[in-house]
C-alpha cells in the first residue's frame, strides 16, 4: 500500500469517528468521559498541559509505542464487549494518527477531533475535582 493508499484509508477512518462523534458520541456523557480520562491519563503521565500538548511532545518512538499500545487494548476492549472504551481509544489512536497527515481536509477534522478531546479532558477533570471537593 502506498501513502497516497494509506492516507485515503486514514481520511476515510477519521471521517467515520467524526461522524460517529456527531452523530451520537458528543450526546453521550459516558463516551465523552471515557475520552476526556484516557486523554487525562496520558497528558498527566507526560507531564503537559493539555491533549496539543501532549502530541506535539511525542518522540516518534513514544508515539509507535503509544499507538501499538492502543491497537492491542482496543482490540481486547472490543473483544470483551467494552465498545465505549475501545471507541476511546479509536477516537484518541485517530487523533494521533491525524498528526502526521498532510491532506488539508484530513487537518480541519484532526482540528475539530483534538478540541473535542481537550474539551473531554477538560470536563473530566472538573468533575473529578468536584468530587474531591
């Protein structure tokens, strides 16, 4: 498979998480919370800010890990029933992923999926700090 193969593949994933995002994710809390957490876990362990941050700060070598990482818990997620949680983590694996694309349309959706994802993050962590209250 070629890049040009590969990225029309990818663009075609990313298009399905965003609809899918549209159509009935943004709607659903435990989704949403899912996201911001996973989103939470890995900007805390890298020590940023925020879900930009974070994949701006990725070695490549962090970033091979991460995303093998992903595709096995996924898989297993997915395997065991766990179909919001494996869709976190496709919604975060094609955030990732999106990063490296250079196709402009392929841009404007990896923008709309990564303030989507801070917003996750964001919401999540209020939360959890109500509840600490």
């Amino acid at each position: 498979m070629n890049n040009e193969e590969i990225e029309k593949n990818f663009k075609a994933q990313l298009a399905s998480v965003l609809r899918n995002l549209k159509d009935a994710g943004i709607k659903d809390k435990q989704a949403m919370l899912l996201i911001g957490s996973l989103a939470g876990n890995l900007i805390n362990k890298a020590k940023v800010d925020n879900w930009t941050d974070l994949k701006a700060s990725l070695s490549k070598k962090a970033f091979l890990g991460l995303i093998d990482e992903m595709q096995q818990q996924g898989l297993e997620l997915q395997e065991k029933g766990n179909v919001k949680a494996a869709y976190a983590i496709q919604a975060i694996g094609v955030s990732l992923i999106a990063n490296t694309m250079q196709d402009p349309d392929t841009k404007k959706g990896k923008e709309f999926l990564d303030t989507l994802i801070n917003h996750a993050y964001l919401s999540t962590k209020q939360i959890k700090s109500n509840n600490n209250n």
